[in-house]
C-alpha cells in the first residue's frame, strides 16, 4: 500500500476507483454536483439497495466507461463542516480493504469536497492510518494460495491546492501511527511459541538508536537481585527465562514518562489452571508490553520533546513443577508482602514489581496497560478499554488522547471501600479480592499499592486487545490498541 498526496485540478486522475465523499441529508445533491454524468444511474442503484449515506456507509458502484474510473465508491461522512477523524479513519479504512480484496489497484480520495476550513492534517492522518490499518493483514502462516491478494495498491488523497502541506504533514504522522500499531498487532498475532520473553527482549534490543533510545535488557539473575520477587513467583513454573526490559527514549522537554505494559507471553494460569476455552487466546496477554514496544518503535521517528521509559516485565504463566502454588507469598520490589491465592491473577503480580520500580525513577507519570482482567470484560465489554487513575487532570488527557485516536476507554472508579478486599490475613496484600464482584476495580485497587503518590493511569485492555469478530479497522487478533492513544498524548508535551 502506497499513500500519495495530490493537489486537486480540474482533471480526474485515472483510477479503478474515484471516492465521493457525501453527507447524510445532501448525498443525491452530492453525487449531481461532483458526478453529473452519472449521477442520476448511481442514485437510482443506491436507492435500490437502501444506501443512506450514514457515516462510514461504503458503496462501491460501476461506471461502465462513463468516467475515467471503473468504479466510483460513494462514502457516508456525517456532516461535511465538521467531519470526524473517526469517521474518516473507517471509511477509508472500509474502502481499501474492499478496493484491495477486489484487486482493485489504484483509489482516489477526494477530500477536496471537504470545507477549506476543515482540519486536513488531522482527516489526512486518519485517512492515513485507516489506508494502512485496513490492508493489514496477519498470513505469514497460510499457503500462498490462500494468501490475500498483496498486489500494489496506489492511494491518491486529493485535497485543495492550499492545503497540500497541511496534508503531507498528516499522512506522514499517520503513516508512523499506523505502523507502530501493526508492529504490535504482528507480535500479538504471532505464535507464543515464538514471541517468547527471549524473543521480545530481542525485539526491544532492535529498537536501540544510539544515544536517543537506549535498551537494556535484565536476567533473573539481575531482576533477583532487585529482588523483584512478585515478578519472579510467576515465571517460576516456565522454562523459559523472564526477561526486564528498560528502554529510555530522550527528547528533551521537561517531562519523564513511564509506560509499562504487561507482557505474560502466555497465561496458561499457572496452577490454577485455565480451562481450554479460556486459553485459547492466551497468546494475547502481551498485548500490553506489545503496544508499548510498538510506541517505543517509532520515538525516534516522530521525535516527540519528552522523556519516556518503556518497562516491561515479559515471563510465561506455566503451571511447572516449580511453579507458584496457591498459599505462597512473594515480596515486591517495594517490599510489599503478598499472598498468592490464585496463580492466574499473575499480571498484577508483575506489574507490583514493574510500578515500585517506576517510582524510583521519579517520573512525572506512570501509565500502565495491561489485558488484567475479565471482569473488565464484563463491564466495558470487547471494545472499551477500562481507566482507572489517581489524577483527574491525567485522565483528561488520555480520554482526549483515546477520542483523537479513535480508540475507545472510559473511567472506572478505584474505590477505597472497596480496598479492604485486596489485604491478606497473614501478608499486606491479597492477589485475589475477597470478592468476585468488581474484579477490575478491585485489581486497579491492588496495582495503586505500588504507585505511591506519583500520578498514575492504568489501562485494563483485556477487551480491545483482542479482535474476535473483525471489522475492516480492527481485524480478527491482535488490534495493537493503545498505541496510537499513547503516541497522540506523547506527541502533546512541549
Ligand atoms: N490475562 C487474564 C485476563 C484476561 C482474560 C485477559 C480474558 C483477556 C481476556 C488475567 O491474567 C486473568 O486470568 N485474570 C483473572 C483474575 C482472577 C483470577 C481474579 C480473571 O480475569 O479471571
Ligand atoms: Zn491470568
Ligand atoms: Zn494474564
């Protein structure tokens, strides 16, 4: 997929598809105004398969000859003075994985319908991310046969003359947005077999530039010596060694922020045991430590001003001879005792040891993302990731962050009624709340333990993570959520 930008003129560029952008209540007047010559047979067609222009609606329809395009794509976009990026990010989004799947090689985009006054470089980006996220695809896997098509497709963003800069500057940022995000779709979607802690520390070595990203890479040994021993409790049932990966990307600025992502590379349970169906998806509980190496990726590239340290504490879940049992007891980082009752609430076992060491790097903020709980699930359900944060003025900032990226999150309460539920009777901590009922608040509560006072947001993305039934945007597997919300609010400090 090849995204160019072009100044509009009064001639059509040749393509297999011109695509009108049109507004819900005017689509008719849309298509007679920008189509004349076809206008009356394309409406007449849309009218007869119920098309209504809602926003994101995607029609492609044949010109037979009668344009210089084979085909023209009628698209819903609300309302043309103030179009949405989220709209923008799925039709386009919609369109080229249509375009693509028909072979259909060359798209144009005419965004020079849009008010001159309308945001291009922020509808450029979207339509930029929408482009790319919509051709990904995950098939290294099938045989060539069954491989979708990859034939080169050429999209062409047309936009006025005047705004050709402001467009350029767009799907640039978009481009990096998008592929940041299927660099951690990629590691998701990959076998767990594979993305083992050893191979995801090799990935983050990658990363390393120089003086303006730095890796470091911890072994048992050294992460002992810390005496990280809740992170250490879950990887004692695995034969595959827990790896501590330390990545400081400097931009300068004033602001240090710590983003942790949690990385079980495979969460069988451990001794508490999953059953079948609940493990079959297992290999998504990096999904956080992946966002964070995807946002990691492109720093350098996007050169935000501001220092940001990506922690991740990656180890396997297994239920091994040596592993934890129920009853043990570990000591954090911290100090912190806890008492392990339920080997499969490990994430937060790793993140204790993850937040008390980002607070000795005196940050300014501390955001984790974590697919921690299924209760989450249960109240949020498969799209909306749960916030749960000890700042108001920080959950501001990623809820305009997550609008701008289109990815959807929503505050949670961390409850101090609630806190009694997570104390043990013979340690400080409790893995498990005393309760089965608000397990994602009460799991919040337990990771807020080791934040002490620095200013905090923990992202339970147990839901979004994860695609199951697939849509043009996000489709089925890892959907790399959190990494264009957390480039968007990085790409804010000055
Ligand atoms: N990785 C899971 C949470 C999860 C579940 C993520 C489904 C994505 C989809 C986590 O480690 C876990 O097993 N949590 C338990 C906690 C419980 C034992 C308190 C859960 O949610 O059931
Ligand atoms: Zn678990
Ligand atoms: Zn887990």
């Amino acid at each position: 997929m090849k995204l160019h930008v072009k100044a509009a003129t009064v001639n059509r560029i040749e393509s297999d598809v011109w695509t009108l952008l049109v507004t819900h209540e005017g689509w008719k007047q849309d298509l007679h105004h920008n189509l004349p010559q076809l206008a009356k047979d394309v409406v007449s067609h849309l009218e007869h398969i119920g098309f209504e222009a809602k926003a994101s609606e995607v029609q492609l329809v044949p010109t037979f000859g009668k344009i210089n395009s084979r085909f023209v794509c009628v698209a819903g976009i609300g309302d043309k003075e103030k179009v949405h990026v989220s709209t923008v990010r799925e039709v386009v989004a919609t369109l080229v994985r249509q375009t693509t799947r028909n072979k259909l090689n060359s798209v144009v985009i005419d965004f020079s319908v849009l008010n001159a006054n309308t945001g291009f470089e922020g509808l450029s980006q979207a339509a930029a991310e929408g482009a790319f996220l919509g051709s990904y695809t995950f098939d290294k896997y099938k045989s060539a046969a069954k491989k979708s098509p990859s034939a080169e497709t050429n999209v062409y963003l047309v936009v006025p003359p005047n705004r050709l800069q402001f467009a350029a500057n767009g799907v640039k940022k978009g481009e990096i947005f998008a592929k940041a995000t299927m660099y951690a779709r990629d590691l998701v979607n990959e076998s767990p077999t594979i993305t083992t802690p050893t191979f995801l520390a090799e990935q983050a070595k990658k990363l390393s530039k120089k003086d303006v990203l730095t890796v470091e890479i911890l072994n048992e040994a050294h992460i002992r010596k810390l005496g990280m021993g809740a992170y250490l409790s879950v990887t004692r049932g695995s034969d595959e060694p827990a790896k501590f990966m330390v990545m400081t990307y400097k931009g300068g600025g004033k602001k240090k922020i710590v983003l942790a992502g949690k990385a079980i590379t495979f969460d069988t349970g451990g001794l508490s045991l999953k059953d079948a169906k609940n493990m079959e998806t297992m290999k998504l509980d990096m999904a956080g430590g992946a966002a964070v190496l995807g946002v990691m990726s492109m720093l350098p590239i996007l050169k935000p001003k501001v220092t940001v340290v990506g922690l991740i504490a990656a180890c396997e879940n297994m239920p091994g001879a040596k592993a934890t049992k129920p009853g043990d007891i570990a000591t954090a980082f911290n100090g912190t005792t806890i008492e392990i009752l339920n080997t499969d609430a490990e994430g937060r076992l790793t993140l204790a040891d993850v937040l008390s060491y980002a607070v000795t790097l005196k940050p300014d903020m501390i955001i984790d993302l974590a697919t921690l709980t299924g209760a989450c699930m249960v109240a949020l359900g498969e799209e909306i990731a749960g916030v749960f944060s000890n700042s108001e003025d920080l959950t501001k900032s990623i809820t305009a962050a997550a609008k701008q990226a289109g990815e959807l999150v929503w505050s949670l309460p961390l409850e101090e009624a609630y806190r009694e539920s997570v104390k043990s009777d013979i340690a400080d901590l409790r893995n498990i709340a005393k309760t089965r009922y608000g397990g994602a608040i009460t799991a919040a509560l337990f990771l807020e333990e080791f934040v002490g006072q620095v200013p905090w947001a923990h992202l339970d993305i147990a839901g979004p993570a994860f695609e199951e039934k697939g849509s043009s945007l996000r489709p089925k597997g890892g959907t790399g959520f959190g990494v264009r919300l957390l480039l968007e609010l990085l790409t804010t400090f000055k």
